[in-house]
C-alpha cells in the first residue's frame, strides 16, 4: 500500500499542496455545492457556485462580477469534462465582457495534477498529500 502511494506521488505535482495555496485569496467560481464545499475545506474563503436553485447562469454571473472588486483575480474552476469545459468557456466569455481580471493559472495546475472534478479535489490531497 505503501509502495502504491509513493508511485501515485510520484506522477502526480508533489508540491500541488504549496502550489494551491498561493491562490487562496482569488475569487474562485465553480459549478456547484459540492465544489465549494471542497474548496472551502481546503482554506479557499471567496468560493461561488454558478449553478444555484433558481437563479439563471446569467443572472448569477451578473450577482459574482458586480461582487467582486477590481484588483480581485477570478479563477474559473469548473470540471475538465465536456460540460464543464463548455461551461468554462460561457463564463470566461461573460466575465471578461463584464471587465472581470481573470486568471486560469489555477486550472493548469490541477489539469497537470490528474485532477478532473472539483468536488473530488479536497479528498485528492487527503489521500496523496496527507493533508487534514
């Protein structure tokens, strides 16, 4: 089991835990419930889910953008599945019309980690990075 854990280390960022801290005061909009609940396990305190119980994609787009100041740096951080990657580029489309200062960098470093879904993310680095 060990040995197993140690390969798993092995392929994947093994200072992902440093890397994803450096991003934890960016605005970080994701998909859904679960996904924030991941994000605000690991420290991430400005957290937003774009899919909420009868609030539509535009309106709630409208709701982050006039939130969120203009020195904040927004990350979009929705799966890296279809939908998600379709989602991503919506919103990425919106907020920049809107003149929100994005940044994705946080996207390329979970994609490089093996990362797929959000809402995993938390239990990924309790399991590879031992973190609590």
């Amino acid at each position: 089991m060990v040995r197993i854990l140690i390969d798993i280390k092995m392929k994947f960022n093994l200072n992902l835990k440093q890397d994803i801290e450096k991003y934890k005061d960016y605005v970080v909009v994701v998909e859904g419930k679960k996904d924030v609940a991941s994000l605000k396990a690991l420290g991430f305190d400005r957290v937003y889910a774009i899919h909420s119980t009868g609030v539509a994609i535009r309106e709630k787009i409208e709701q982050i953008a006039h939130e969120v100041g203009k020195r904040d740096k927004v990350c979009i951080l929705t799966d890296f599945d279809k939908k998600g990657k379709q989602l991503y580029m919506l919103l990425k489309k919106e907020f920049q019309e809107m003149g929100v200062r994005l940044d994705s960098s946080l996207r390329g470093v979970l994609l490089k980690a093996g990362v797929s879904h959000i809402e995993g993310l938390y239990q990924f680095m309790k399991k590879v990075y031992n973190i609590n």
